[in-house]
C-alpha cells in the first residue's frame, strides 16, 4: 500500500515564517514537520510513499531525497496550479494503482493513530475519512455520518451541526479517481475534495473513523508552537553532543552531535539541540524549546517553550518566550520578548489582516528570518515581524510589522 502525501500549499496563514521557507519544512521538535508524518506512515508499514508538492519544490525534495535515510522509499508529484485539493489527488491518478492512504501534510497526528487507521484499512479495504471532534468546528468540514457512515461533509458552516470535523487523513481506492474527474468548481473557482467525497458517499459507503489521541492542523503560526509541544513530549534522552563539566540536563534532552553544551548551562526537557548549537555558558533553557542547526544562546540567556530556526542568535542577556524565532535572526543584548498581557487575557495576533485570537495565554514574538534587533529593544505580546526587519536600540516593536522595515 503506498500513501499520498498533500504538501503543495504555499501556507500563506503561515507567513512570514513561510515567506522564504516551504512549509512542510518548518521545524518543530527538531525536524521539519512534515518530517514526523513520513516516519509515522513509514512506522505503520506504508513505505512507499508520494509527496505532491508545490511551492519551493525542490526544496523540499533536496531536504528528503529518495526518503532512504527514514527508511522509507520517497518519490514526488507537481501539482502546477493550485486548483484545490480534488485537482491535488487528481494528479496521482495512474502512480496510486491500488488501496492508499491521502494525507494532509499540515496534520500533526498520534503515531499510534496513524498505524491504527492503516492497519484497519489493509484489512477491510473499505474507504474512510478520519474525523476528530474539535471546540470550533466551523473553521473546518463538519462531518455528518450516520452509523459509522458519511452522509455529507458541510465545509465552515456558521452554525456546525456536530464538533465533528474532517481530519485530513483518508483510506482511498482508485474509485476515487472517476469522481474526481466528475467533481466541479466550488463557488470560489477551486474543485473541492469535499464535494468529492460528498459525491462518493451517496454512491459508495465511506466510513468514519475517529482518530484517537492528539490531533492539530497547523494553519497559523502559533499552533506551530502546540505542534511543538505535543511532539516535544515524545523525545527520549539522546545525548551525543559535546557537555563540558557543569552543565545540567535534566529529563528528555536531545543533544545532536557537533552541539557544544557550555559550562553553567541549565536545560530542561523535553529539549532538542541541533547539531552545530552552541549554548552557554549560565544560560536557562526551559522545557518545550527547539533549537535548530547552528544556533547560539549565549550567557544570562533564558529561552522558554519556542522554536528557534537555523543560525539565529540570542546571545546575551535575552528572555524569549512562546515564541518562534526565524533563520538567522539576531538578538543585541537585552533583547526582551513578553509573553503575557497585563490583563492575563488570551493574546491576540493579527494575521492577513484580521485580529485573530491565538487562544493562548501566552505568546512571544512571531519572527521571520533575518530579523535584527538593538540592544535593550523590546517586543510586545503577540507581535508579528516579516523577515528583514530591524528594530532599533531600545525601541518597542508591536503589532505587525511588514518586510524590510525599520523600527526606532
């Protein structure tokens, strides 16, 4: 059985941690997190698997290759136009030749999950959609069933029928296909995998199956950082880097090879430092905090619960919290992200130029990459800054704050 992974979507929510990189390869719990669902079907024995891409292909085909180093057998489809999720499967006709698994590449799932619908389907072979009950059902497909069986799926209603909602992870049969070529436009212009299956369920019997455990589309950039958490919580101590007398480690730490723990550094896990890392000396890593390739935190550094990209730096006297840091970022000293409103209230972020809830409590800083800071510069709770942006000595930025910019 092969799976068909959906990953061609350029994640504009996602920006501007998505302006310069594809989405499938931004990083939580030390890997990209597309990087999680490939070993995840390749654990449940799905090892030939198909990756459609899109925007910055080849990217993430240099990232993966043939798949060989996670033990699985990886090859990869175009899709050229972004004309929905119907056309996305569509391309796959002829390379699926028999029962698949189709996933959505920005679903975070339980590995457990994931072998489970895999190995039910194998044996019944009937079609099925996963289905996961949320608190705010109309930001997806609701799913009516009856029976175990999908009647129709209602896409962002205003007034959901059920909490149920389209998990994104499907058990397909080449049936599929004669659907798809039947499936039109949807108002916005874009063929609907939705009305496919709507299609195919007054036709065909399509199970739903609910998915067990921890369940997350990563739409927004914060829910980047609940991905992080959720992931962070399976890592096993894994110490292969370089510690000098005097560092702690305590709990699940990961220390890749070619990291340099210093001297007076204290890390709490679950912690992943990438190879090339250099920390401390008397710095303060907190739980739930990735640290890409090459990162350096320095002293009198603390750094809780975020994601920390490739070569940034935050190397004197910086508090970054619930926050999620860019490529090749630069902190002066005295940087200060807050994470907390006065008010204790959930921190609202605007996104695509909407003021959007987060639903957290606390949230830092959202940060392209290349962003420069002053010494004793000053971020505000829920600021999001697009990539190249300096912000001055001193300065406090809030808000969003466009590319390029400057903030004094």
């Amino acid at each position: 059985m092969k799976a068909l992974i959906l990953a061609a979507g350029e994640g504009t929510r996602l920006r501007p941690l998505t302006s310069n990189i594809p989405k499938p390869l931004l990083t939580v719990a030390g890997r990209p997190y597309l990087a999680h669902l490939v070993q995840a079907l390749g654990d449940a024995g799905i090892k030939e698997q198909v990756i459609l891409v899109g925007w910055k292909a080849n990217r993430v085909k240099e990232f993966f290759g043939d798949g060989g180093q996670m033990g699985v057998e990886l090859s990869y489809l175009e899709q050229k136009e972004r004309l929905g999720t119907a056309n996305a499967i569509g391309v796959a006709e002829g390379v699926m030749d028999g029962d698949f698994i189709c996933v959505n590449g920005d679903v975070v799932m339980a590995p457990e999950a994931v072998a489970e619908m895999v190995s039910t389907f194998q044996k019944d072979h009937t079609p099925f959609m996963g289905a996961v009950e949320v608190p705010e059902p109309q930001r997806f497909g609701v799913v009516q069933h009856e029976n175990g069986k999908l009647v129709r799926i209602i896409e962002k209603p205003s007034n959901p029928p059920s909490k149920l909602i389209n998990g994104g992870f499907f058990g397909l049969t080449t049936e599929i296909f004669d659907h798809i070529r039947k499936t039109g436009r949807s108002p916005r212009g874009e063929y609907e995998f939705t009305d496919t299956l709507n299609m195919m369920a007054s036709n065909t019997e399509v199970a739903v199956r609910n998915i067990k455990g921890e369940w997350m589309d990563v739409g927004y950039p914060w829910e980047l950082l609940r991905a992080n958490e959720f992931l962070m919580g399976r890592l096993k101590r894994d110490i292969r880097g370089t510690v000098e007398e005097g560092a702690v480690l305590k709990g699940e730490v990961v220390v890749e090879e070619g990291a340099l723990i210093r001297s007076g550094s204290y890390i709490e896990g679950p912690a992943y430092i990438s190879k090339g890392c250099d920390i401390g000396p008397n710095c303060y890593i907190r739980p739930s905090t990735s640290l890409g390739e090459e990162v350096r935190i320095g002293s009198s550094v603390e750094v809780k619960n975020s994601i920390v990209m490739k070569r940034a730096h935050i190397p004197h006297h910086n508090y970054v919290g619930d926050s999620i840091i860019g490529e090749r970022c630069n902190f002066g000293a005295g940087t200060k992200v807050a994470n907390l409103r006065f008010d204790d209230r959930t921190v609202r972020v605007t996104n695509k130029g909407q003021m959007l809830s987060s639903g957290r409590r606390k949230l830092g800083v959202v940060m392209g990459d290349d962003v420069k800071t002053g010494i004793n510069a000053m971020i505000e709770p829920g600021t999001v800054i697009w990539e190249g942006t300096v912000v001055g000595m001193g300065a406090r930025a809030r808000g969003n704050i466009g590319p390029n910019s400057k903030v004094f």
